[in-house]
C-alpha cells in the first residue's frame, strides 16, 4: 500500500472531509477493516448518519466513493455495467462498482438488502481473500480490485423481514459496524454545524428529539432522526415558526395516523414556542 | 438563488397563477420548504386539491412543473429518461425527472406509492444534502440539481396498504403538508371561481358535500370530494337537473351498490330539486 | 366547439346512428357529460347495451370512436403509441387514445378495470380540468385534447374484486352512468330491430329472459342478456328449433353444470316450442 | 354469401371431409351458428372428439380451418401477427386469427382459458355485432371479417378452477355446444373407421371402454376416452397383447397410482384376453 | 415405411446399440407404439434407467435421438426454433423438436412437467392423428412430421405436485410406460457392462441398494438409484475404499440429515468393506 | 487420460498450491471422483473452507479452475455463453461453463440452490454418462467435455427450504462430501496459513469459536466460521482492539439483535482482553 492510503491522525483530517463527530469507535473500525481489505456492514436507522459517515472516512483516506443506492429492480448489471448502443455500435459503460474496482474506491450499497440477488451474489467474489470481479458480459474478464478497494454495505435491521435479508454467506464476509442516533452533544454538534443552529432553539429541538426517541409508541415504526432535526432548524431558518417547521419535519413525515400527529404535536408545543 | 426565486407576496400574485385559496398554512410550509431546498410529501384524499396546490405554488415561484402520475409499472427509465433508437442511431431523451433537476423546476410524483421501488428509490440522493441525480445510464452522469429543483410527492393515505406504503428512509427525506377538504366559505369560493355557480344553488351543494362526508358510511371508502361537486355544477350549467347531475356526478363514482347509492340518493334529493 | 359538436334533436338523429333506445336518462346524462369536458363511467352487466349506447352517442354527436377492449396485460404503449421498427428507421405509431386526443373523437375503454395500473393512470390527466395527454416516449410532448374530445370507460361491477377495483382516484374524476337490462317493452324494440322476430315469438323470447333474470340461483353469476336473446332469435331464423337454440345461445354459456342447465332447459320449454 | 358457403345435404358430403358420426344436434348447431355469424364455444371432456368435430364442419362447409392450441404463455401477438426482423427490414407476419379473418376462415382455439387474458379479449370485437379486428401493431388497422368467417373455442369444463375460467363477458357473446363421449353404437363406428378393428374386440373394447367411465373412482380425474380406445386398438394391430395394449394406452395414462392402475388392471383382464 | 425402419429381431441387434436389459415388456410396447406412430410416456424414479431405454430403443430402430431435459424456463421457441440475428441479416435455426420432425427421429423430453405450459402444448398437434408441427413464427408454416418420428416424454411420478403436473388432455395422447428399479439379476448384468465390477463386491452392493429401497423411511423422498450403485463400483475402481465409496456415492446425495446419512452409514457398514 | 492428470503424491504438491488443511478424507473423495469422470457435490456451512478445497483440488490435478456464484436470476446463458452485438455483428461469447468443458477444466457453481432451473438443468447431460454439453442457441451443437472436465457445485443444507432445493435428479448425478469446521488443531493452522497469528492468541480466538459454535441460541442461525476467525485476526494486526475486532468480525454480523449481541459480546470479553 502506498502512503495516500496512511490515515491522517484526527488533527491533521483535511479540510475538505465532511464533518462527521464519531460516537464510539465506528471510524476506527472502519479505518482498520479497510486497511485489512475487509468490506464493512453498516447497520443502522434511518437518519442516524450512515451515509456521512461513508463520506467522512473515503475523504479522510482520500479513495473515491461510488453510492449505490439499492432497489428491488437493481440488477448485477446496474452494479457492473452493461453494452450502449452507440451510433450502430455498441459500447461498454462500467458500472459503478466496476469504476470503484478499476480506481481503488469505496463503493458503497445503501439499503443493500432492497437489491436482488443476482447483484448482491456478484459482489462475493470481491469480498473475501479473492478480491476479483467476474464480469461474464466481458467474455468472462476478471478484474484484480486496485488497491484502496473496499465495498461498503449499508442496512436497516428495523426493517428486515424473513422475506427481504441479507444472506449469511453474504453477512459472514463482512465486518460489522452497528450505529445508533448519536447522544445529545453529539447531536448539537451535528446542528449546528449543518444549519447555523445553536443554544436555546437548539437545545429545545435536541430534547425534543430525545423526548419522541423514548416514546414507547407502538403507532411509531421509526422515531425523530437526526436529519429530521436538522430540517427542522431549516425551516425554521426559513421563516417558519419553530412549532410549524417541527410538525412538518418531524410529525407529518413519522404518521398518516391524526391521533399520532395529535400526541406528536402536543409534545412539539411543550417543547418549542 | 437569483430574484426570480424570490417569493412575491400575496397582494403581489401574477394573473396566470391558477387560483388556490389556502385552507391553513400549507402555502407558506410548502414555500418555506422550496426556500430551504427540502422535498415536500404532501398528503391528502382525492380531490381535494392537491394537485392544484402545487400549480399554484410553481406558477407563484415561476418555476416549471413538471408532473407524473406514477403507476405500479413506472421505472427509474420513465422519470430519469432512456435511449430511443431514431434512424439507426440512438438518442437519450431526458425523462421528467431529469429536465426538472436541468431547470430548476419543481417535479410532482402524483400518488408516489403506487411507483415501483427503482422509480422511488432513484429519487433518494435528490432528496437529501446532495441534491445530486445520478444517471447510470449516462455513464454513471451525476447532475447537480439547478437551483429552484424541488421534488414534491403526494399520496393518499386512506389507500395505503402494508404492501405498498412509502418508505420510511424515504418519508423521513421529506417536509410533511397534511391537506384534507376545504371549509365551506373555502370551497364556495372554489366552487365559484372554476363553475360561475354562486348563490342558493352552490350554498346546497356544498351542505350537500359536508353532509355526506359527515356520513359514517361502512360501504363508502371515500366521499364527496371538491372536484364531484364542481363536476355536479358543470353538468346543471350544461343542462341536466341538479338531481340527476348528483347522481351522475357524486353517487354513482362512489359506489356501485345500489343501496348505498340509493342512501346518497335519498340525501341528494333532499338537498337538491 | 363547432356547430358539427351540436347534439341534433331526438327527432333530427342522422339516419347512420345505430339504433339505441333509451332506458332512462343514460343519454341525455351522456350528452351533457360531453359538453361538460367530463369523462364517463359507463357501469352495466354483460350484453346490456353498453357498447351500442356509445356507438349511439359517438354516431350523433358526429365524432369518431376509438374503442379499446382492456385486458390484463395492456399496457400505456398499447393506449398512447409506440415506436416501430421498419426498413431500419423507426416511426412512432399514435395508440387509440392518442389519435381520439387529436382528433377530437370518444375514446373508449372496454372493461378498463381489466388493464393494468400504468395505462388506467396514463389517462387521469385527461381526465381532469387539464385534458393533456403527456407521452414520454416523444420526449414528454404534450398534446392538448381537441375539442370533442371524451374518455369514456366501461366496467361490470358484478366482476370487481378486491384485487381489480378502480382506485377511487380514477372513478372520481368520472361521471357515473348506471345501466341494467332494459325492460320488456323496450327489450322487444331491440329484438325487432336486431332480427326482426316480433309477434308471438318474441314475446315468448323476451318473457323467457325476464323469468331467467328473476330467478334467484346461486349457481348463476350471471343471467340471460339481451345480447343472448338476440343471438336465440337468430338462429332460430338460421332454422334451428326455439328450445334448441335457446338452450345453444342462452342455457350452454350460462352455466357448465349440467343441473344448473337442466333447470334453465325446463324453464326453456315452457316458454318455447 | 357465396354459394360455396351453402351447407350441402348430408348425403352430398364431400369425400375428404373427415369422418364424424354425430350424436345429438351438434353439427346442425354448429352450422347453424356458422350461417348467423355467431362464434361456438365447444364444451365436452379430452378425447371425445371436439377437434375431429371442428375439422368435420370445416370441411363440409369448404371454409380453411385454422387451429390453435391456447397455452398459459400465449399473447395477443401469436393470434394476431407480429413484425420479424429479416435482414435488416422488418416484415409483419399474419398470426393464424388475422388469416382466418382474411380469409373467411375458422379459427379454432383449443383449449381457450389456458392463454392469457390480452389473447381473448382481442377476439371480443370478433365475436358480437361489430365482426371487426383491430389489429394496434399496424397503427390501428381494422379488418372486417370476410364472409365464412368464424371463431370457435373448445374447452373442457372439468378442469376449469376459479383462477381459469372463461370471464362471463368472453361466453356470452357465442353459442355453446355440450359434448360428451358417444354411445356405444356410435363409438364403435368411430373405431371401424380409424382403427378397422371390429366385431368381438371391438365390442369387449367399447364395454371396457363404458364400464370405466361408469366407474365412481375419486383417485380418476378423467377417463377412458374414445381417443384411448383408439390407441389400444392401434397398438393391437401392431403387435401387443390386447391386455398389454390396453393397459399401455388406457390405465397408464390415467393414473400414477400403483392401486389405481391395478384396479383398472383386474378390468382390462376381465375383458379382454 | 421404409425398410430402415423395420425392427430388427434380437438377436440381430446392431453392435453400436447401448446395452439396454428389459424388465418387463417395455421394449415391445415401446416399439409398437413406434409403429403405430403413438408418442410414449415414460415413467420412474430418478436412475432407473429411463434415458438408457431410450437410446437403446433409438439406436435398435436406426433413427436419430434428439433429448431436452425440460426445465421451468424453457419455452416453445427452445422446442421449434429461433431467429438469431447474425451480422445484421437472421437466420432461423431449428430447435430440436422440429429437427426430429425433419428427420424422422425421435424427441425425448426429459422431466417434462418442468417445462413451461407453452412447450408442452406445442407438441400436441404431433401427439395425436395430426402428426404436424405448427411454427408461427415461420408465419405459421405447417411440417408434416417425416415416418419415423416419434415424441417420447419421461417424468417421475414421485415429484408432482398439484401445481407440476402433466395435463390430462397430454396424457391421453400417450402410451404409458411404467418403469422401476431393476430386480437384482438384471442390475447384475447392469453393474457389470458399466464398471466391469462382478462377483462378491457386485453382490455386496446389490443387496446393500435392494435393502436401502426396502427401508421405510419417511425421511427418504428417494431410494438408491441403480446409477448410484454404479457410481459407487467406479469410486471403488478409482481406489476408494467400499465404505467410503459407498457413503459418497449414496447416503450422502440422499439425505443432507445427520441422523438419516447416520442410518444409512451403518447399513453400508453391515454389507460392505 | 494424460498424465498431466495424475495426482501428485501429498509430498509433491506444487508450491503454487493454495494451502488447504484436510480434515477428513475430503481430497481423496474429490480426486477419485475427478478420476471417474463423476461430479461433486460439497456440502457444508458457510466460511468453513468449500471454496479453499476446490481451489486446492484444482491447483493440485493442475487443471483450470471456473467458479460462478449461483444467484436467483441466474440463467443458462450465464453458463453456457450468449450471442454479444459487437459492431453490427454478432460474436458468441463462451460462459464459464462452456470454457470448463473446451479446456478440461472444473466448473464450481457456488451455492447452486440459488440457481434458477434452466441454469442447474443444462448440466444434467453432462453430470452422467454422456459428459456433453448441448447449446441450442449455436444450432444444437453438442460439445463433449475434454477431458479433465469435473462439474462441482456447493451448498448450505442449513438454508435450504421447500421452495429451494436441488432435485434428487440433480443430487443422484453426483458424489456427495459433507463438510463441517474443522476441529481446533486444523482451525489453529489455518489461522497461521492466513494471519500469521500464532500462541496464546491464536488459542483464544480457537477457543472462542467453537464455544459460540457450541453454543445453543435459537436466535443464531449460525455460527462463528473460520473465515470470522480469520478476520478478526486481520482487524488485530491492523491495530484494533482484540475485543473490538472479535465484536465486529464475529458478532455484529452474526445478528441484529441487540441481546444477542450482547451475550456474543460477554462471551468475546471473557475470552479476549
């Protein structure tokens, strides 16, 4: 491996790396499991910040990413590539998990578990000691990934169902990073460095936050993201009353169900002006 | 954002802008929204306005719309564009999606459940900080949204089902406006300005509407929506009695019992001669 | 609208209209639904005359019909268009629906419920205060309806079930027309003016009918329409006896059981010769 | 109509019209629905005939008979016709139901509820009043059947379950015929004139042949039919035993029951030798 | 007929005929129905031989062999042929049903429940007095099947399920043939003419296979197939020892349960070395 | 047979030989059945070692090796090969498998289950005595395996289910090898082979896996593979934790359930530091 892949100590992240505060030792997992040549499996809510932290560490060790968002229709040729045809021609176009093996990326599946399983299977071969990818449409042609390569695969556990999940043999090649919404400095951290948002306003929507976290709904399948907090401030920002923005951002997008939004919106109004 | 952008006030709207009188503060959450480049999930039952909501706030922000109504065979191809074979060369015809993000206007999925998950899916990194469209088929193209770009989805949730329901890392990327039917001094505004019907006649439709949907009707899954009873007014306006245009207009689409429509009849007649 | 958009008088009907005769206000609530710019819901059992009253209607007002029998795997192409290859270029081909669209004419879907969900919504914006038609695969050319221009759709509400229904938001863009087997004197018009059997004969057919319709047999989804009476008529004039005809054209594509056709034989004889 | 579509006196049958002995009204039935342009729906068990019967009034009514077997897979394009690519121009090809409608032809669709919905349902224009086909793939093409033109469908009402039927609207709109294996007399003429085996093992054949369809067996979803003791017979002449030939052709066939084939076993030898 | 296509007797069997040891009479049948141009219906458990007797039976009357194993995805164009585009004009290349119809020869479908329904049907107009092949796509050329040609189907009665089974209507145009395992003299000669294994060690597993098949085992949904048998003598030739021979060739393809493989251990323990 | 063919002696092995540790008489199976022409069937839990003892065997006979990771949509084409347009012409591209049987190769399908039909069927002709391979898209060619040609497919008997098994008629062709873990003696070698990772470490983490292997938790369905081992190895080398690799390698991927985990968690802790 070459010194570009050296990760720089935590004062010395360069200035173009999108800001991500750890929580626990999720960077450092990720960090070592990459310089292992070992794919990583994040597990985790929605909004919790899956995706920026993929973000954070490709740019900490300057690999290029390739996001992937995943969807039951997403075949291995979405991933790999497939022929154009061109002017009577045909041409191949790479996919992006191709482009992340030929440059040494990251490439990263989120919501992996929503892909089929032609192209969840097609990435084996890259994610144990073999480190290849078959492309078949090629005549076979098999790519040795460059150094630097780490497939990256991102998962709601809340919404596995028997039906829809990752295959063992898929899991097992994997190194496991489980992330939850971050605790209330974190957090802070997090808003105010996204919208400007800082002391009262933002520590109202942080309890707030925290508050519809520990509700014991049974109405609620997911509870108040990180991101939803950020809109809010956003809106608000935006000229909305807090209260409004709150309900918009938070409540409305959590239920269809009156009573839900009703019990949301009075704990909204205990919490913000 | 150029002054185009900027949001006139209400004494200030433009003549071409279609008429929406505002039930609560829908307008200002959907603009607020717009302002701070957040995606908006608008709920609400059929007919009741949705759709003319979001051509009034595109005509009021002078931005495009660009409108599709999704459809359980719709694909990421039909709202992100596809290749079209013409004389023997191939041509890449942008989809709606795609011309919305190059103009900066506002695309509106209508009934945005009934999508495929691809269609869905493909909208996700839009929706969140990266505004970003990624086209695989373009060669993995990454268009950044033009500024004005805002994704508006609407669906209604008396059809959900377990099936199909919107996502929740989808809902969750979104500014929630949960809409219903107007009040009565809403809708006979409505009702006068899209049919010239005013006075005792209008006054009975709309008591007409409210009392059916204060029905608490097993066999009715919907009720008497703003557009029936427009539809009502235009059929009398061509001719028909204000009866049988009721029966035509607003019992017989809501259900195909006969005792049902015999109840709604009943009420008709008792509302209209 | 043109004066060729006129509906001419009862009395003026051009003599090139098929005969149709009115049971109700079906014609009239067709009539003002056209000059209304509203699509209609024509809902009816088998063999009572719905495609004959459009082609009526369609005849008088003088505009051309477009009739579209649904099935399962219709598709939005099969509607709008599609792009056929010939000689190595190729050349987009109108759908019915798009040649009603420019030609001003009543395009009719035959038992829509049968199509699949992406071709029923490729109509809605037609089908309301917009009548667009917008087709993506001209590059989202959109075609404003001429005037003249109706949607009309058909279905048997004794087929629906929970899994093939029309969602609320198609029927409620629609006007409702609600028809059943005419009555005797008007059911005899029909017969004489099909075949022209009359007298005796026709009395006994149409008193066979109408005993058949009031039976209450479970075995029985549904009854003898007028479209087998006419068919009993007309082999009966083929030379057939009555009973043998009328157990070919009525009792045999009623039922397979042989009980069930035993009864309505019975019922056969004591009506016929 | 030409006089060549006049029906000649049973004792003027042509002598390459194959041989069908009729047991009911059947063939005047059928010929009489042929002169009123009325399509048939043939009902009756595998093997007592139906084909053989279709084949028999095509040919003593001189019209070309065209036959199709319907399966699970079959499209409106197999009936219809479709456009093939030869070198590098495309050539449209007339599916077996364009043929017969040019042609003043029957065509015969066996087996009708195994194709698909879009299969039958583009027969439905062909089977009432209008007598047209609409043919989408050449832009909308209409084709008035030529005279002589008629549809025939066969099915076997035993196998028919809740998911394949034929929908109600596709059977009113023909004349059906019952059909069920012959008589004794009749079945063996059937065998004289395919097999010429007659006297003794032609009589201990037809008994063997009456006594199993007598048979109240649950484990015999069908039985020993005219076609079975057709094969048995051929396969006597041959060269096997009769019992081996009956075994091999009757009991075989309908049963993988060890059981059930040794019950009809003890039968076969006790009729035949 | 020609000369070619009479079967030799016995002993005049030609020397490049595969060893075929009958059972019972399934030869004579098989070869009768040859001659009365009758397709058969092979039948039996996995390994009994049911390919073999074909090949022999094929190779004795002189005439080509074409086999399909049938698979779920196989459709009629994998049976008739297909159009393959090659440089830039198509060819049609036959399938191998139309090939045996060309040549006189017989097509052998393996397993055919497995085929899709459209395959299955395609072959009925072959299976009955007709003897034709309809291809549409040839624009619906009819091929008269060459004297010689005969269709042969195998499937194991011991799979089908409800939804996999042979139609009724395709199993009344065949003679059934109903194989089994061979008694032990006959797997004897079977052993010795495929692995030159005889005397003790033959003995030995012959008795070891015959005990397993008496084994009444729920948890065996099949028993050992002669051509397990045969495999275990070629490992013990390759220098296995018997046990272990005997363990991979049968129990382990078997069973996937430990307790059951466990059974079947100690049984090839009690027989073998 | 060549003699590039004969196996070497266990003292001779290639130094290129990726390095496999038997634990029983697994190799031997594998080579006699290479030597008698009879394909393999590896049967066992994911990560203990399938794919290391092909590889092993392959390099060991010194013949190419062809892997293919089965997946649900896999096809025949993905196997045999496909006709690619290139230019305006078309070029048949060999698939593994077609490649295995030109070169006298082994072709390992890895967890065939997940194969649809039409893939695990096209190989029955050559998993038995005929070792042909029949590619109907090149006009019926039938290609007889060079020899060295071995077929080898791998699965999990622990996921299989009702809807996703292979056929007895798939498993009665093949010479079955059950694998499991190895016992800790092989495990600790195979951990230094890897890692590197030697002594009281490398004991720890061999002790750790197989009491989590002993352990009986309904909730895993199961347990911690060698390959786990090997990782969690990798992780320390590269600076983790030993605690936090075992976490991440071992239990994260191993369930979502937080208690779970955490009972993983306390078992790593008290075997880790």
């Amino acid at each position: 491996m070459s010194e570009t892949l050296t990760m720089p100590d935590h004062n010395g992240v360069p200035t173009d790396v999108p800001t991500y505060i750890p929580v626990r030792d999720e960077v450092d997992v990720f960090t070592a499991a990459w310089r292992s040549e070992l794919p990583v499996l994040l597990k985790g809510p929605t909004g919790c910040g899956k995706t920026r932290l993929v973000e954070h560490v490709a740019a900490r060790l300057g690999v290029p990413l390739y996001t992937v968002c995943c969807h039951e229709d997403m075949t291995a040729s979405d991933l790999l590539g497939r022929f154009v045809l061109k002017d009577s021609t045909t041409e191949w176009v790479d996919g992006p998990l191709t482009r992340a093996v030929r440059d040494g990326g990251i490439c990263y599946l989120d919501e992996v578990v929503e892909a089929r399983q032609d192209a969840i299977v097609s990435v084996h071969s890259l994610a144990d000691h073999r480190r290849e990818l078959n492309i078949e449409r090629l005549g076979g042609l098999t790519l040795k990934a460059a150094p630097g390569f780490q497939l990256v695969v991102s998962y709601n556990p809340g919404y596995q169902s028997v039906l829809k999940d990752l295959k063992m043999s898929t899991r097992q090649r994997m190194v496991g990073i489980d992330l939850d919404f971050p605790p209330a400095e974190v957090e802070m951290q997090v808003l105010a460095a996204e919208t400007g948002v800082t002391g009262d306003l933002a520590d109202d929507l942080i309890r707030l936050g925290q508050t519809i976290r520990r509700l014991d709904d049974a109405a609620l399948t997911e509870s108040a993201s990180t991101r939803a907090l950020v809109a809010t401030a956003r809106l608000i920002k935006a000229g909305l009353p807090p209260r409004a923005a709150a309900v918009s951002a938070i409540a409305s997008p959590l239920s269809d169900d009156d009573e839900t939004r009703g019990r949301l919106t009075v704990l909204i109004e205990s919490y913000l002006t």
